[in-house]
C-alpha cells in the first residue's frame, strides 16, 4: 500500500448487495444481541479513538480563520490539505468522527497503517524538547505498564470471585456460626487441625440448615427434608437473581463470552461488550450461577472478566485507546490472563489465547500476554482464595510412574473424548438453536429458574452431584492413601509386609461395598452431568463449560481407572504388565485416569490440543504424564473431527451468525470471484463516484440516499477505469468542512484527481485576489489510491485466503483489458467479507443469511 491512510475502515456497501447495513435490522436477525434496553446504559466502548490537537487544516476552526482569503497559487492550496490519518487522531468533532459503527468490522490495514504513522511521528519529534523525548519513552513502555495493569485486575477479580464462590456454594449446605461470611473449609480449619487424628468427628463451628433450625437430632427424614428444601431453595434465589441482575444491567453478561471474546479480537465491534457493566455484573452473577449449582464453571466468564479489565485499561494510553487493532493486543494478553488465573496455568493461558481465542497474535503480543498471565497468577496465588497455597481447588501430585500398557486406556479415553464431544457439540447446539427459535427465548428467567430446579432437586440425593463440580473433580483427581474412609477408596484389607511398603504407598486390593457404592454413584453422576449441561450451557446467566466437561470426563476416567486396576490385580500375570507391575502392588493410578478422561472430554469438546495438555499438567505439578495426555488429547481430536472440525465455540459462532473468518481453515472449492462479487447479473449496477465530474451538491445527496459505507471511484461512467476507493465517514468529513470555506457552494466540482484545474480569479482594484466562480474542492488526499483488487478470473481461495490473512473489508474486482496500447483496469463489482462468508456458508450447505454483519 503506498498510502497509509488509504485503506478502507468501514465496510463497502453497494446497491446490488440488497442487504440492511442498519444494526436494528441485525439485532432482530439475531436475538442473542437484541437490545434489551439496560437501565443503565454501558458504553465504555463508545469513546472515539481522536486526539486533541486541531485538524491542522481540516477542522472547522481552522477552515474559518484561514480560508477567508484563497491564494492565488495552487503550490499553497495544496499544502493546505492533510492527510486525514492526521486528522483523524487530532479532531475534536466527536459528534461527525467517531469509532467503527456497532456490528462493523475493523480494517486491519488502515488501523496498521495508523499506528506506523503515529510511532513515526513520536520518533521525528523526540529530538525536539526534552517533554517529546519522555513522551516517546512513555509510548514505548505503554505497552507493558497496560498488561500489568490487566494482570493485576485479572487476578484480584478472579481472587475475590473464588473466594465468593466458594462461600455461597457452601451456604446452600449450612452455615458457619458466628460467622456467617466463612466457607466450610476456613470455618473448619482449627478444628480440622486439632482433630487430624480423629477421624469422622464433625467440626462444632459449621452447622446444617436443620441443626439452625433447631430440627432433632435424631429424626433423621426431617433433617434430611429440611437441609434438600433449603438447598433447592437458595439454588433458585441464586440462580433467579443472577438472571434478573443480568437482564437489567448488563445483557452481554451471559454465558461463558469465548466465542464473543474470539470473534471481537477477530476484529469485530460489539459495542457494551466488553464494557464496565458488564465486567461488574459478570463478576457478581458468576458467583452466584456457580453457587446455585447449575451445570456450569467460572473459568469460562473469567476469560470474558480479564478482557473487559483489559477493554478498559486499554482506553487509559492512546497508543491502544485509539487503535482498534492495537488494542486487540491487550485483549489477547487478557485472555491468557483468564486462563492462567482460571486454571493456575499462565503458560497453558498464553497457548489458549494463541491457539484458541486469537486472529492476530505477533512476537511482541506472545510475550506481553507470558507477563500478564504472571502477574495475574502471582497475585492470585498471594490471595490463595483456597487455602492450599496452589492456584486451584484440584490441585494434585501423584508419586508412582506410568506404564507403557497404559497407553491402550489412555488412547480409549481419548476416543471416548471425541464420540463424547462430538456428541455434546451436537445436542447443544440444537437445542440452542432451538430455543433461539421458539417462544422459549422470550422468558430467559423463566428457562432459567426451571433449569436451576431440576437441576437441584435431581442433584442433592447424590453426593457427588450435591457438592459443586470443582470439588467433585478434586475427589476424582485425589489418589487414595492407606487410611482413607471415602466409598472411593473402600478397598478391602489384605496383609501387608511392611518392609516393602511405605506410609504413603495402598496396597492393591479388591473392591469393597463402598467402592461398588461410589461406581454406581458416579455413573448416574455422569449421565445427569452430561445431560443437564446440554440444556444449562447458552443460558442467559454466565455459563463456563470448562468445568462441567472436566467434571464429565474425570468421571468416566476415574472408573476406567478402577477398571484396569481389579485387572492388574485379579490377572497379575498378563503378559502386558507382568514385567511392570509388582505382584501385591498397585501400580495404576485411578486419579491419573481421572485427568486423562478430564482432558480428553474437553479436548473433544473445543477441540484444544497444545493448550490443553499444558494446562492440564499444569495442575497436576509434574511433567511426567504430558505423554497420555497427549494421547488422550489427539485421540480426541482425531475422533473429533471425523465428525466435524468445529468446536463448541465456533459453533456457537457461526449460530449466532458472528462474521467471523478462521484464518486456520482451508478453502479448496474451484469457484471464481466472479461468481461471488456483486452486483450480479439482474442486480443495480453499483453505486460509484467519478472523479471530476460530480458537484457537492452531487455527493451529498448520494450520502444522504444511501446507507454504503464507501464507493468506488472511476473515472467515468462510460470508461469505468478505476481509480481508487473512498470512505463514506472520511468522504462526510471532508465535505462538512469544505462547506466552512468561502465560495465552496453546491454547485462547486469535486476533483478525486491530482490534475484539477484552479480556480479562476480576478484582480481587484485593490489589488486583492477574489474567486468569480465556485471554488472547486479537491479531496485526492481521502482516496485510496492502491486498494486490494482481484481481477475476475482470481479463485476463490486466493480471495479467502487475502480477506482471512489481510484482515480487508473489501476487495475490488476488475477485469484487466488493453486499450489504446496501454493496459487497464475496468470496475466490473465489489466482494465483501459479508460476501465471502456468505459463499462459504452456502458451500457448506449452512443458512447464508444469518451471517450478522453490517
């Protein structure tokens, strides 16, 4: 591009596209984004990316103390104009200039091409005075002190989150007495310590809902009655209030906000998003869905909570305030701090934010987001929200190795990971399209007070469903030691010879009552899990699916576990791990199984590979079992997409029609960009601009008739060679201030050409120049003069392949033809990205109008 500001910022529109550019229209076409009028309106993202200096030419001050006499050379008429890149970071009209419109996407270019420009300017000035040079410094380190910052807020907000969600998870079982704010655990924790070696004796200072009551001791039908009432009724006041909060602050607040977060930094602009009420209101309904025990985790709105820190830090440096694709870098360092502070992982968050959430991810971005998802870690950690100095509920080490005969399971568990995911992606989506699409959608609440009641009146009889998921998934991961007393490690006693077995070490052992207990447990745990997640994820509350797919999967692998265990024990002589297993020695580690089906669930799920094999052994402390975790996680992927590559996030992108285009997938149909580029046969010819023919008057009326958001320029419309592109927002622009010069009227000519003719003038007596006629206005310095074009007979791929990799709004077609000896090109249409993802859907048979794009 040999201009940097000549990049187009908005979407071109054209009149054979025959679609509506109002975002009203795409609201109804979509009710996930329907406005729902908020009683307080956010628009933290509404600030426009302008700076305060004057237009240097073009603001209207400017054009009313220095136009009141033209001079008579066109060398100082040239000079007067601007590039309007410096105009637009230096205007105060924030009513005509502003940032990219609601649903729009950015133009990566022309936000590139900015950036460069200003970093050149802050480079040309340094040597000037010493406020330059510390003005430079500043914007050279800007960039780490805004990471900090988000790392900061990121860990603080998950901190408080944690320790909230465990407090009102816990109260829905009791209380602690005399102080009502602590958790089961902190109001257990002298009595715990003092009575480590008592097992089974209950902690004095935490209380049911019946003992408060005063309900006897020994009828035991009332305690139980009164504790299951009490806990399905908090579960609904927690879970209706979450709903009701959200519906009336902070309508982006729901579900998990990944599929939202990865189409925003793909260069989407949904406005509220990412703003302050909706980081307020998700970090109090968060906790609260969580605690009403929903099928659903945080992790997942911790990812949409480190992203609106990073939205709003972002607005406090220009360098990222008034970029939007620089600040995309921020929000791609948010997004790992999410992760990291979810899961304890800051290396597994930065392979999640590359692999997972991120369209433009450079060098400079890989190391900002390592030291965001530090910082946010290191203060989590300080805040310890759980008491175990680890950053996470499941924290586990296990001490005994892995076997090469355990790579068959582990490889089943991954396959069962894929059927699993495969088969959730499926069940959810239909049902989300469903309810999209049914009166269902109307009453939120309603869906969600109903969701929250079966889930809770089926959950409590069950103690595994009773307890939240994390804590579930904490027992599942846990190995057993010798002293144990849950069902979970009911094994029978055998003789021990103490010589060959230390204090930490279980013997291997049969199954006990207790165990066949926890199995049948665990499989109705799992059913109802797996079940009750397909209808709760897309509920309008904060919905994570992280943990609930954990949950799942750690399920079916501690009982795979189990199984292979009674199987070393019951044939100790198999040929597969005769030579690995002692005999009397338990050799397979049920809680590793539990990990491994844990990873291979949510591998099928969301189809994450690297990512999720390091934040997986990222919780469990070690390296030693990255190997079945790669297994299981590419078994899972495998099997995954033999029935589809989408995950669960990309396809809740493309149901609710986000106009996002992966730049990771491949196109290889064989069509054309004549087949795809508008206006087609039948269709209006397009709406374009001459360069030297139209008047004021003329493109005034074209902008207050059309809605396009650019036209191209041509020379005429006989010839229809083109010259370049224009924006409808800089074209609006230029036009209102050429009304403040004198002699500029309706009928004065617009030139989008260099070779312009002067304007004539007349000698005075008093020896003053002064215009006869309309003065002509020259706007070449708002065309872009080398726009992205294709001719005719380009493939579809290579056209895919420029909009995905350039991130472009638009790209000219023309067709490439000799005339007089010379070559050149004639307009024949214009392709959209709407356009380009428009093919795509029909290609793959999926509904084209229900991309939402403007």
């Amino acid at each position: 591009m040999s201009n940097p500001f000549l990049d187009s910022p908005d979407l071109s529109h054209h009149a054979a596209n025959g679609g509506d550019s109002s975002s009203q229209n795409t609201k109804r076409r979509n009710p996930k984004l329907r406005s729902t009028t908020p009683l307080y309106q956010d628009d933290t993202d509404d600030e426009p990316l302008l700076g305060d200096d004057s237009l240097q030419g073009l603001s209207p001050k400017a054009n009313r103390t220095g136009s009141s006499r033209m001079t008579a050379t066109m060398t100082k008429r040239s000079n007067s104009s601007t590039h309007l890149l410096q105009a637009l970071d230096g205007t105060d009209d924030t009513e005509t200039i502003g940032t990219y419109d609601d649903f729009h996407t950015i133009d990566w270019l022309r936000e590139m091409s900015r950036n460069r420009l200003r970093h050149r300017q802050i480079s040309n000035r340094k040597k000037e005075s010493f406020m330059r040079a510390l003005k430079g410094l500043h914007d050279a380190w800007s960039g780490w002190l805004v990471v900090l910052l988000v790392g900061l807020a990121a860990g603080s907000s998950a901190g408080v989150i944690d320790i909230v969600t465990k407090w009102l998870s816990d109260l829905k079982l009791g209380v602690c007495v005399g102080s009502f704010y602590l958790s089961k655990e902190s109001c257990c924790w002298g009595s715990t310590k003092m009575s480590a070696s008592k097992t089974g004796e209950a902690c004095p200072e935490w209380m049911t809902w019946a003992q408060v009551f005063g309900v006897a001791e020994g009828d035991h039908s009332s305690h139980y009655a009164v504790n299951y009432l009490i806990y399905v009724c908090v579960g609904l006041s927690f879970a209706g209030l979450a709903a009701i909060l959200i519906k009336t602050f902070a309508p982006y607040a729901i579900g998990s906000g990944i599929p939202e977060v990865k189409t925003i930094l793909s260069g989407f602009i949904i406005r509220g998003y990412l703003g302050k009420w909706t980081l307020l209101i998700k970090s109090i309904a968060s906790p609260l869905a969580v605690a009403s025990n929903l099928s659903l985790g945080k992790e997942g709105p911790l990812v949409h909570v480190a992203a609106c820190c990073g939205n709003i830090f972002a607005y406090l440096f220009p360098k990222y305030g008034r970029n939007e694709a620089k600040k995309r870098e921020v929000l791609s360092a948010a997004a790992a701090a999410g992760v990291s502070v979810a899961f304890g992982a800051p290396i597994g968050g930065v392979l999640f934010s590359l692999e997972e959430v991120s369209y433009y991810f450079p060098m400079k971005t890989l190391w900002r987001s390592f030291f965001c998802a530090l910082t946010a870690a290191f203060v989590l950690r300080s805040i310890n929200p759980f008491g175990n100095s680890h950053l996470v509920m499941f924290y586990v080490t296990y001490n005994r190795p892995w076997f090469l005969f355990e790579l068959l399971p582990f490889s089943l568990l991954g396959v069962f990971g894929g059927l699993f995911g495969a088969a959730f992606i499926h069940a959810n989506l239909a049902w989300c399209r469903f309810r999209a699409n049914s009166k269902l959608g109307k009453y939120p609440i309603c869906e969600v007070l109903v969701i929250t009641l079966i889930t809770t009146v089926a959950s409590y009889p069950n103690p595994y469903t009773r307890i939240d998921a994390s804590s579930m998934i904490a027992q599942l991961f846990k190995e057993c030691g010798p002293v144990e007393e849950k069902n979970l490690c009911d094994y029978r006693d055998v003789s021990v010879n103490h010589t060959t077995y230390t204090n930490h070490d279980r013997p291997a052992a049969p199954l006990d009552e207790g165990v066949y207990t926890a199995i049948w447990q665990l499989v109705l745990a799992f059913v109802f899990k797996s079940v009750i997640t397909v209808f709760t994820f897309g509920l309008k509350v904060p919905t994570g699916l992280f943990i609930p797919i954990l949950a799942s999967g750690s399920i079916v692998g501690r009982l795979v576990g189990i199984g292979v265990e009674q199987l070393v024990y019951n044939y100790p002589d198999c040929p597969l791990w005769a030579s690995s297993c002692q005999a009397g020695h338990s050799c397979v580690t049920p809680g590793l199984y539990a990990m491994v089906g844990a990873a291979a669930a949510l591998g099928g799920v969301t189809r994450m590979t690297v990512s999720l094999v390091v934040i997986m052994f990222e919780l469990t402390g070690g390296l030693m079992y990255i190997v079945p975790l790669m297994a299981a996680a590419m078994f899972s992927k495998w099997v995954g997409d033999a029935f589809g590559n989408e995950g669960i996030y990309d396809g809740h992108i493309r149901l609710n029609g986000y106009p996002f285009l992966d730049n990771k997938e491949e196109f290889s149909h064989t069509t054309l960009a004549t087949d795809v580029m508008r206006p087609r046969r039948g269709e209006d010819p397009l709406t374009v601009v001459t360069q030297d023919s139209m008047t004021v008057e003329d493109l005034e009326t074209l902008v207050k008739t059309t809605s396009y958001n650019g036209f191209p320029v041509i020379t005429s419309t006989t010839e229809r060679r083109l010259v370049g592109y224009l924006c409808r927002r800089d074209l609006l622009i230029a036009l209102d201030n050429s009304r403040l010069q004198e002699n500029v009227l309706s009928n004065s000519r617009v030139y989008f050409s260099l070779n312009a003719p002067p304007a004539p003038f007349v000698v005075t007596p008093g020896e003053q120049l002064e215009n006869n006629e309309p003065e002509p206005v020259r706007l070449f310095n708002i065309v872009d003069l080398s726009p992205i074009t294709v001719t005719d007979r380009t493939p579809m791929e290579i056209v895919v392949e420029i909009f995905s990799k350039l991130g472009i709004r638009q790209a000219l077609v023309t067709h490439n033809g000799v005339q007089d000896g010379q070559g050149e090109s004639v307009l024949l249409g214009i392709i959209t990205k709407k356009d380009v993802l428009r093919h795509v859907a029909q290609l793959k048979r999926q509904d084209p109008d229900s991309i939402l794009f403007n």
